[in-house]
C-alpha cells in the first residue's frame, strides 16, 4: 500500500485546494519572515548610523572648538605685538565663533557623556573673554596707532627733546651738548628694547638712562628759558616712558593671563576629541556588525524559506501528478475498452479520490453494458436457432403431408 493510501486510509490525506493554500501561506510567511529580518536589520543599522553620525558630529565640533582656540592664541600674540585695532576686532569676532560652537557642542545628544569636560570649556572662554577686557584696555591706553594714547604722548614729548637738542648740537653747542644727545639717545634705544623684549631688566636701565638725560639738561649750555622748557619736556617723557612700561606690563601680564587660559583649553579638547574618536571607532565597529548580521539573518532567512518552499513544493507536486499519472492511465485503459482496468487511488479524500471513483463509476457501467450486449447477443443466436428448427419442422411436416396426398 502506497504512503497516499495509507494517508487516506487514516483520513488525513489534505485535499489539493488546501495543498495550494498551503504553498501560498508557506510563500507569505516567507515574505513575512524576510521582511522581518529586513525591518530589524534596518532597525539596527540605523542605530548604528545614528550612534556613528553622532560620534561624527562631536568630533567635527570639537575639532573646531580646537581650532578656534589656537586661532584666539595667534591673535593674542599678534594683538599683543602690533597693537593693531583690527587685530583686538578680530579677537572679538573668533571669541564670539568660539562660543557658537561651544553651543553647538553643548546642544548635541552626545554632549552629555562629556560634561564635565564641556562644562571646564565654558568656564575657560568665560575667562577668557573675561581676561581679553584688561588686555584691551591696556592697548588702548598704550595706543593703538603712534597718533593716540601714550604713544602719541612719547612721540610728542619725545619731539619737545629732540627739538632743542638738534639746534643745540647743530649750533654752538659743545661736549655738554652731544652728552644730552647721547644720553637722550640711550634712553630712547633702551625704550625701543623694553618694547621689544618686554625684558626686565631694561626698566632698571630706562631709569637710569632718565637720570641721565635729566642731569644732562643742566650741563648741555641752554639759554634759561630753553633749558626750562627742555627740562620740563624731559619731566613730561620720563613721566610718559615710566606710564607706557606700566601700561605694557598690565598688557603683557593680561597676554599671559589670556593666553595661559586658551592653553588650559587645549587638553580639555584634546580629552573630548579622544573620546569622539573612541566613540567613533566603536561605532563603526556596530556599524559593521550591525550589516554583518543582518546580511547573514537575510541569506539564512532567504535559504530557508525557499529550502522550504521547495521541500513542500516537490512533495505537493508528487502527491498530486504521480497520482494524477496513475489515473489517466487508468481513464485511458476505460476508454480503450478495458473494462477490467485497476483505477488506483479511489480511497483517497480529495479531489483525485473523486475523479478516481467516478472512473470506477464508468468502467462499471461500460462492464455493464458490455455484459447486457452479450446476454442480448446469446438470446438473439437462441431465437434464430429456435426459428430454424421450426423451419425445419414445418418443411418436413409439408413433405410428409404431400407424399400422403399422392399416395
């Protein structure tokens, strides 16, 4: 007995309807199964995306943080050097910059894992927007141009000197005069090398140079009246030198202040980028699990499905044509005359079981009707012999009776 026999021998042989639902549902839980996987594949790699992009965006955002703060170094130094208005304007525009993109930095998702650093970098541009206040304040005092502050005051008291002296020297003047010359010289160059080195030691050497060119004035041979505007000219430069080398320490001390707090940001921001380049790193590592994963859960989920599909496909299609073989070899023996022909398959419960025991049903009845044309056959032949022996008998009856006749 066959595996279908024994299936509709126990009833539970399905029906080819329900075999074709079957593939179909077989199909849509596939697809279902593989959009699945999809759905969550793309679940984790967007997180992963999102956890890269967000590593991404703290480092471009520290890394210009960074930036800014080597620029408002420079530009202290620079400012410190030259003076310049547009260097202490351009100051205020990086400071502003700066702040933009610590904001910026602050407003991130993945500013918190780095607070504390964040909140040490507020607290260093706060100072140093603070500390560049004095600074400015110094350099305008001092001036920006030889044409305002105390630069204009030692360009012009400066003059006052150097006026006298050169009609003194030019004139009759004699070894008292080249004397003040010299020591006004001195002062000068000692001046030029305090603002060049900002060396201590040169402020000893200002003042010295100053008593010089004081004690000076009274032995260079001036008219009276020269003599006491040159001394007070004197009096009046000292004063200016003495207000411009305190005005250039404040300067120079709020420089260092202001740039010791920009150098305090550079390991703050060194810590942060090393901690976005971490992240970024572990990120892209999920990223690349991530896709790993889900293009192995696809290729696993895809060959499943179709071993499956496939599995239930090939056993559908035996159960359906290999009986579906057997019957119309069965239908054609019917139809050939065979009336004795084995139908296979009429114990089975579907559709097949049907078409099976309907071919019973007409090569029963062709078996029948084959019986009942040979029993009319016989009964014919009977009739036709049973008419001959009448025929028989009724010409030997009519032979007898005409012998009688004539005899």
């Amino acid at each position: 007995m066959t595996t279908s026999r024994r299936r509709s021998i126990l009833g539970v042989s399905p029906s080819i309807r329900t075999r074709i639902w079957v593939l179909a549902l077989v199909a849509i839980v596939g697809l279902s199964v593989v959009g699945t996987f999809v759905w969550i594949g793309n679940r984790g790699l967007d997180a992963a995306i999102e956890r890269r992009d967000a590593y991404s965006a703290l480092a471009r955002a520290v890394r210009d943080l960074r930036s800014d703060t080597f620029r408002l170094r420079a530009t202290v130094v620079e400012l410190a050097a030259d003076h310049n208005k547009l260097t202490a304007e351009r100051f205020i525009a990086e400071i502003r910059s700066a702040r933009a993109d610590l904001e910026r930095l602050q407003g991130l998702g993945l500013a918190d894992t780095v607070g504390k650093e964040v909140a040490e970098l507020e607290r260093l541009v706060g100072e140093a927007t603070t500390l560049f206040e004095p600074l400015r304040a110094s350099l305008e005092t001092i001036g920006h141009t030889q044409a305002d502050g105390l630069a204009a005051e030692l360009s012009d008291s400066a003059a006052a000197i150097e006026g006298p002296i050169r009609m003194l020297t030019l004139g009759a003047g004699g070894e008292g005069a080249f004397r003040l010359a010299h020591a006004f010289a001195t002062l000068r160059a000692v001046q030029w090398q305090y603002g060049v080195t900002h060396d201590q030691e040169a402020i000893g050497g200002v003042e010295a140079a100053a008593g010089r060119v004081q004690r000076a004035v009274g032995r260079a041979g001036f008219e009276p009246d020269v003599a006491e505007a040159t001394t007070k000219a004197v009096a009046r430069h000292v004063a200016a030198v003495q207000s411009w080398m305190t005005e250039k320490g404040k300067a120079l001390l709020a420089r260092d202040r202001l740039v010791g707090a920009l150098d305090l940001m550079d390991p703050v921001t060194a810590a942060v980028d090393r901690s976005a380049a971490e992240g970024l790193a572990a990120a892209d590592a999920d990223l690349g699990l991530s896709r790993a994963r889900t293009q192995w859960a696809l290729i696993l989920t895809i060959a499943s499905a179709l071993a499956a599909a496939l599995v239930l496909g090939v056993g559908t299609a035996r159960s359906i044509l290999q009986p579906l073989g057997r019957l119309k070899g069965a239908m054609d023996a019917v139809a050939g005359g065979d009336n004795a022909a084995r139908v296979d398959d009429v114990d089975r419960r579907d559709e097949i079981g049907d078409m099976a025991r309907a071919v019973v049903v007409f090569r029963d009845r062709g078996a029948e009707r084959d019986r009942l044309s040979r029993a009319q056959v016989e009964e014919a032949a009977t009739r036709g012999r049973r008419a001959e022996a009448i025929g028989t008998a009724v010409r030997h009856f009519e032979a007898s009776a005409a012998e009688a006749l004539r005899a």
